[in-house]
C-alpha cells in the first residue's frame, strides 16, 4: 500500500499579518512550504507528494517545483474556501483504491521524520491517526461571554497537531458525508470522522517544536529554532 501527503498550503495567512501567505515567506531564502516538502521528500516511507494550494499561487508554487525538483510530488490541486474543503479536494484526488493518507499543515515545518513514521505505523492498527502534545497551560472552557463554563483535567486534554492519518476510505467517506450535511468548516480531518463516528482515533505524541506558524511570534521562533538547527 502506498503513503501519501497531502500538504494543504491554500490558506491565506490572515492572523500573522504578512504580506503574503505564511507558507510563502522566506527565512534564510527558503520558503516555510520547501522546509515542510524537504521533510516529506526525504522521508524514506512517504511515496507520494499532493500540494494544495490557492490557483492565484500557482506560478510561486511552479517556480518552487521547477527550482527544487522534487521527485515525489505527484500533484498540485487547488483549494477551497475552508480548510475542510481543501482537504477534501486533496484526498479525492487521489485515484488510488486503498492508501494510507497524512494530512498535513504546509506551516508546520518542524514535523519530525519520527512523527511521520509513527503516524504511518500506526496506521496498520488504525484507520485514523491524530497528532496531539501535552497542554501545560490549564484549557478552561468559556462562554460567548467569556464566562468560564468548565475546567477539564488537564491530564485528558492535548493539543492537536498535524499530520492527521487515515486510511484512504475512511476520510474520503468522512469527507463525503460533511459535504452532504453542508458542512464545510471544520478545521481538522479527525474531527470529521469523530463526527461521524467512523473510526477509533489514536493519538500519537507529537513534539513542541512541530509549531503551526500562526502569528508573528511564531515567525520568530521558526527563525530561533532554524538558528539552533544549523548550530
Ligand atoms: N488551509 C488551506 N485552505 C484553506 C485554509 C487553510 O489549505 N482554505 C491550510 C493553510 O494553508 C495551513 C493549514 O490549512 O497550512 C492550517 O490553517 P491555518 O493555520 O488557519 O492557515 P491560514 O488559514 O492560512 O491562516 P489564517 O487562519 O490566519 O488566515
Ligand atoms: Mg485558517
């Protein structure tokens, strides 16, 4: 059975506020979506490379694949309005019958090869594979109105990361039956198949350095934690 990655790069970048999508700028003359596609090229177990990205990126992602001829990437599709939609168009875009799918963040470019591998394994047990590190904050939930409504233990909760793994089918059929029930705003592929209940989902430990550049201070960590990779 064959690995692929989906990297969903379509997003526009809103909260970190740069001029353009996080995924296209530059630290050190390489773009935070070729530190994350550098990881999945060299990783000895992934097959194949699927790229989502907005239609109005195509000549940067072009010129991105012609300068760095990468020899998995099978595909470039483009996105949706919704994170959720992206990745819908991503798995089904894949024509294979049976395959094992991780679903990954473009702005995740700290993933560990580990991570990658675990998720892959796990996938022979499972049929859907979230990422998730210990919270050391406390989580509260609150209200529209900012009333704290609970405190779960802190000992159940985790904090999602990326890639997501499944098998083929079972996120294409997750995927199939949002999108008959309108919705089309998920944020996250296993939430959709514990939406509907169609698989266990186990959780495999992530890394604190597998950050999701977000906001502006993130852009700054991905440079320290460039910086501390290079010493
Ligand atoms: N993404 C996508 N298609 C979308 C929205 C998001 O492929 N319509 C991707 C992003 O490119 C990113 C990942 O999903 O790699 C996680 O989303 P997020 O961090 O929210 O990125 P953006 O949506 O780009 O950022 P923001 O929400 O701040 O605008
Ligand atoms: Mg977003």
């Amino acid at each position: 059975m064959k690995n692929y990655a989906i990297i969903l790069a379509s997003g526009k970048g809103e909260r970190t506020g740069l001029d353009v999508p996080k995924q296209f700028f530059s630290i050190n003359d390489r773009t935070i979506l070729e530190y994350t596609l550098d990881i999945f090229e060299s990783h000895n177990e992934i097959d194949y490379i699927l790229i989502v990205v907005n239609s109005l990126f195509a000549d940067r992602i072009n010129f991105i694949l012609e300068k760095n001829n990468y020899n998995k990437v099978k595909d470039v599709i483009f996105g949706g309005a919704t994170r959720q939609i992206s990745s819908y168009n991503g798995v089904n875009a894949i024509t294979e019958i049976n395959a094992k799918v991780l679903i990954h963040d473009a702005v995740r470019p700290f993933v560990s090869p580990k991570t990658i591998s675990d998720c892959i394994k796990a996938l022979d047990n499972y049929k859907a594979v979230n990422v998730a590190i210990d919270s050391s904050d406390t989580i509260i939930e609150v209200d529209s109105h900012n009333i704290l409504k609970s405190v779960p233990q802190r000992r159940y909760l985790r904090r999602c990361q990326t890639p997501q793994g499944f098998d083929l089918c079972t996120i294409k059929k997750a995927h199939e039956l949002a999108k008959n029930d309108g919705i089309d705003n998920i944020t996250d592929d296993c939430g959709l198949i514990l939406k509907y209940n169609l698989a266990d989902i186990f959780v495999v430990q992530g890394s604190v350095y597998n950050i999701k550049i977000t906001y502006p201070l993130d852009i700054e960590i991905a440079k320290l934690i460039l910086k501390k990779e290079s010493i």
